[in-house]
C-alpha cells in the first residue's frame, strides 16, 4: 500500500471522525432551547435531531464545494494529503477541548482556521485562495450579527402580537410548536455543517488524483451524513447546558423565535452555498431574543466567553494545524 493511498484513508478516517463529533459538539445547539424548555425529552430530542441532520446532509452540497476549492486551490498544494490531514486533527482537538470545557465554540471556525494554518505551514500565504477565503470569513462574522438583529425582530414580533394573551396558555402552545422549530433547527445543521467533512474529502481526493471534478461523490455525502447523524446521538449534554441555560432563562416563545431565527440564517447561507457557524448563529439568535424579552434578563458572562471564543478559534486552529503539520511532515 503507497503512502498517497495511506495518507488519502486516514483524511477519509478523520474527517469522519470531524463529522461525528460536529454531531455532538455543535447539534446540541439545534435542540438546546427545546430541551431546556421541556418541549423534547432530551432523549427524544437527540433521536429527532441525528435523523433530520441526516436528511439535510444528504440534501445539499454547495456548501462542500465552497470548502473544496474556496479556501486553498487542492491542486496547488504542496504536501496536499499532509496539509488536509494536519487540518483535520487540529479541528478535532480544539473540538474536543472546547467540548470538554462546554464552551460553544465553532467547528466552521476550526475546520477552516485549521486547513489556512496548515495550508500557509506548508506553502506560505501565497497558498490561500484570498478571495474565497476572504467571502468566507465574512459570512462567518456576518451571519451572528444578522442572527442577534433578526431574533430580536422576530421576538419583538411576537411580543406585538401576543401580548394580550394567556402566558400559560401561550407558552403552552409555543411548547408543541416548538417541536417543529427544533427539528427545522437540526435540518438546517445538516444541510451546512456536515457539507464541510464532504468538502474536505473531496478536496482530499481532487488532490490525490482519485476524482477529477469538485462534485461530492455519494459515498461522501452518506458516509459524511451517517458520521454526523450517529454524533447526534450521543448528545452534547455540556454544550446544551451552556446554550440552553447559560445565555437566558429560556421560555417556550423565546426558544420558537430561536429557533426560528437560527433554521432562517444557516439555511440562507447554505442556498448560497456559504458555511456559518451553526454554534454562533444559534447562540446569536438566543442572545437577540433574550435582549428583545428584557435586556438584563442575558448573561452577558457568558456571552463574552462565547465571544472570545469566537475571536481566538481562528488563530489558535491554524497555530495547532502548523504544529500538526510539521509533526506530519517528519514522518512522511
């Protein structure tokens, strides 16, 4: 067996390995709010997602495109398999570290930050494709700013046309609703985040010769999709924990406009094929909401953990894919 093939198995492995814990570490977003506002048992809620995550993963593929070929040019990367490689595993540890410690950091934000840095370890900055990857970074910041203006809307909305109603009865209502949103929320996840380990497969094997176009093969795409649905189902208790009661106190009507909110911005950005932090959209939404229900009511504590997570993920992602490039580099 050469070592393109070895190297090409191992992307395939850890990208997988990417998906599966993206299941858990940033799906539980998607079902925070209805877990905490007791519209889903946490089991139920786990089983709903990792099913509606596979169908939206199976569903589209722009997104995996954008990822193939937006932030590096796979055909003019020097050591390619290595550069994919280290990305990968510096993606997976700072997941796991921010799991560990239940702060809702972005897997977008890694996964990217993480082929840049290795990408630049292996062949300088003239490697980056500046202008996708430049559209990117700008969708990754614009897309919670937009999330905070909408959820905030939607709540105000909702505050207009509610107001004379029954509270019990109201949140009642918005509980079973809310099933629905949630299920939408988890769908939209599918349909963007799981592209990104599709994206960087294919890019893996544009770049080893095994595939001549850009398109995701199927096996990707079910393999990509499975890997994610089966990380659902292990949940994300900690990151639940953080989002769905850590920002605010979360009531059945705020968790709709969440939600809501959340499904309508990721979803946006996948038909124009441009990946978003489900982690920051999801939490902006929350943030946008608890500021339209009463301003003192957010944890901004936690919002500014959130936020500086947000700011260093990029920079520490692409340091670790270096590290783990150069560590690669010795040995093949």
């Amino acid at each position: 067996m050469n070592t393109l093939l070895i190297l090409t198995i191992l992307i395939v492995v850890f990208a997988l390995a990417f998906d599966f814990i993206n299941g858990f570490h940033d799906t539980a977003n998607a079902i925070a709010t209805a877990v905490s506002t007791k519209a889903l048992k946490p089991k139920h809620a786990i089983i709903m997602a990792a099913c509606m995550n596979f169908v939206g993963a199976m569903t589209f593929t722009g997104v995996a495109k954008t990822i193939t070929k937006g932030i590096v040019d796979p055909f003019e990367l020097t050591n390619g398999s290595l550069v994919i490689l280290a990305a990968l595993i510096s993606a997976i540890i700072w997941n796991l570290v921010t799991w560990y410690f239940g702060i809702p950091s972005s897997s977008s934000h890694a996964i990217i930050g993480s082929i840049a840095g290795a990408a630049i370890a292996s062949s300088g900055f003239a490697s980056l494709n500046y202008n996708g990857f430049i559209k990117i970074i700008q969708a990754l910041i614009i897309s919670p700013i937009l999330a905070f203006i909408v959820g905030f809307i939607i709540y105000s909305i909702f505050k207009f046309f509610f107001r004379d109603l029954n509270l019990t009865k109201t949140n009642r209502r918005f509980r079973y609703f809310q099933i629905f949103t949630a299920a939408l929320q988890s769908f939209t996840h599918g349909t963007n985040d799981a592209q990104k380990a599709m994206g960087i497969i294919t890019m893996a094997l544009l770049a080893n010769n095994y595939v001549s176009t850009g398109d995701v093969p199927f096996w990707v795409q079910f393999a990509c999709a499975t890997a994610m649905g089966l990380g659902t189902s292990v949940g994300g208790w900690r990151i639940i924990k953080t989002v769905g009661g850590n920002i605010m106190k979360i009531r059945p009507v705020n968790g709709v406009a969440a939600d809501i909110t959340g499904a309508m911005i990721i979803f946006g950005s996948t038909l124009i094929h441009l990946p978003v932090s489900t982690t920051h959209v999801i939490s902006s939404s929350i943030l946008g909401v608890g500021s339209a229900h009463r301003l003192k009511g957010v944890k901004w504590g936690t919002a500014q953990r959130m936020l500086i997570t947000w700011v260093i993920t990029l920079p520490i992602s692409a340091s670790i894919a270096a590290i783990c490039y150069y560590i690669l580099h010795f040995f093949f």
